[in-house]
C-alpha cells in the first residue's frame, strides 16, 4: 500500500495510507510511537465494505512537523484538516491509544463529522498522566509532572528519546516486548519495520504533556480540570480494551466507561494487550464488524 501526502491548510504536509475500494469510509488513528506501519495487518484483513484511511499524525512516520504541538487539539485539528481536503464526512473512526484522545477530541470538537467513535486501548478521557521517576527509574505516582520542562528532564523520556537518536532498535524492541508485545509478537521482519517507524517519532515529550494535559471529562484529572465536552460526543461509541493491557491500566478505562455512561458499549478483548492487532487479529475485527 503506498503511502500519499496532503497539503494541510495550516502547512503541515499530512501522510496517510489509502486502501483502495469500498464504501464505508473508516478512518485509523495510531497511537504514541507508532504510526499508520502499525495498521499494516488490520487493514490488510478488514472486510472489503471498508474504504479505510490511516493517517500519520504531525511529527510521526513520513508526516511533517513544522509547528510543535502543545495540545491533543492540534492534532484532531490537523485531522479535520484532513478530512476537509479529502472530502469526506459520515465516516467512522477507530482511535487506538494516543489516538483515542485525538478521535475523542475530535468528536467533541467536530460533532457532525463522525457516525461511528472505536476507542482501542484508548487513553482515558481524563487524560494519561506522566509521572516523574524515582530514584530506580520507576514512575513515582506522587509526584505528577506539571510541563513541559518536568519531561525533558526526566529518565523515561531520555531513555527512550535517546534510542530514538541512535537508532537503538534492541532497546525499543527491550520495552516494547517488555509492555506492549508480552502475549504475541510480529513477525521478525514486521517486527523491524515497526521499530525503525517508531525513530521518525520527533515529539515523544510534547506527546507525553499533551496526553498529561487532555481531559474532556467534567472533572477535575490532578492537573487540570475537564473541559466537560463529552457531553457533544452524541454518536455510537465502543469502548475495547485488552484484559491484559500493561500500557493502559484498567482504572483508565473504568474512567472512559464512567465518563461515557450510557453512550458506550464495551468489549474486554480477551488474552489482548496493548496491542490487540498483533495479540488477536480475528477476535479485533469481529469486535470493529459488530459495532460498526
């Protein structure tokens, strides 16, 4: 599949992959250190009824990163850009991780766009806190960070951002094994491809803050207080999770399943993690067919 470019209005050059054929337009948004590569499998299984489009956010995979983000804002901005430039409306999103922040923001934002909300593994509507590191490395969970700064001095972020510098491809495999691959792994050449996207990544800290940040909720997250724009999210919404989920603890998505209350439907992915494409391709799609 070959990967195209859009001229966004704000200037930013959005690159996105384009399955060709179908009619229900399904659009895939990836999480933090990955990039649209990492749909590679789900869109090659999808059932053939779906025009699927996935995007590599600002600063991840071949897209640019002109202006530095501060928010989630700026990058479900970026998608309504996006889909202004394609043409499209009455499309479903599927968001995984970071990318549930971006499709919630968006929906929140931009409600007659979207018919369909997939939350994957999502970050919570309160946000994914960042927490600084103790003395081992560990995150310290009584000690939040409040900037930008906190991060760029931080441990977790050095040690990744420094694998990313010097194409350290063991390490990241190191904690992606460790996290996020600890039922299934990708095959070793998938697997390859997949570590050397993630070093194109070139605001893992702005990430970090703008997840720290987020929160469309209407209660206060230990950093700042909720916007309350769930309440303009009116559409179908599925919230998926991987019983074994080590990245997105369970706490998060019992706040999305409070936050969205009756809106919602839930599906616990069974022997998933973080990664439910990789973990259980068959049971994922059977859960996207059966909501949307």
């Amino acid at each position: 599949m070959h990967i195209r470019t859009v001229t966004l209005t704000n200037g930013e050059n959005m690159a996105y992959r384009e399955r060709e054929g179908g009619e229900d337009v399904l659009i895939l948004v990836h999480g933090n250190m990955t990039s649209s590569v990492h749909w590679d499998v789900l869109i090659e299984k999808l059932p053939a009824r779906f025009k699927v489009y996935a995007i590599d956010l600002r600063g991840f995979g071949a897209s640019s990163y002109v202006e530095q983000i501060t928010d989630i804002a700026d990058f479900s901005n970026d998608l309504k850009q996006f889909v202004d430039q394609m043409g499209l409306r009455d499309f479903s999103l599927i968001g995984w991780s970071m990318g549930g922040a971006v499709c919630q923001q968006f929906c929140a934002d931009y409600p007659d766009y979207c018919k369909k909300l997939f939350l994957l593994a999502s970050a919570s509507s309160r946000g994914y806190p960042y927490y600084a590191s103790d003395e081992q490395g560990m995150p310290d969970v009584t000690k939040r960070v409040t900037t930008l700064e906190d991060i760029y001095a931080d441990q977790k972020w050095k040690m990744i951002q420094d694998a990313y510098n010097t194409n350290n491809y063991s390490m990241l495999k190191q904690v992606w094994d460790m996290l996020i691959y600890t039922t299934k792994q990708p095959n070793p050449d998938q697997y390859q491809i997949y570590l050397e996207d993630m070093t194109t990544q070139r605001n893992l800290a702005e990430c970090y803050q703008a997840l720290n940040r987020f929160n469309i909720s209407n209660v206060h997250n230990g950093l700042v207080q909720g916007e309350d724009k769930i309440k303009a999210i009116n559409i179908p919404v599925m919230i998926a999770w991987g019983e074994n989920d080590l990245v997105v603890t369970r706490q998060m998505t019992e706040e999305l399943i409070e936050d969205y209350g009756r809106k919602a439907q839930q599906q616990e992915l069974k022997n998933c993690g973080h990664s439910p494409m990789i973990d259980d391709l068959d049971q994922l799609i059977d859960t996207i067919e059966a909501f949307l």
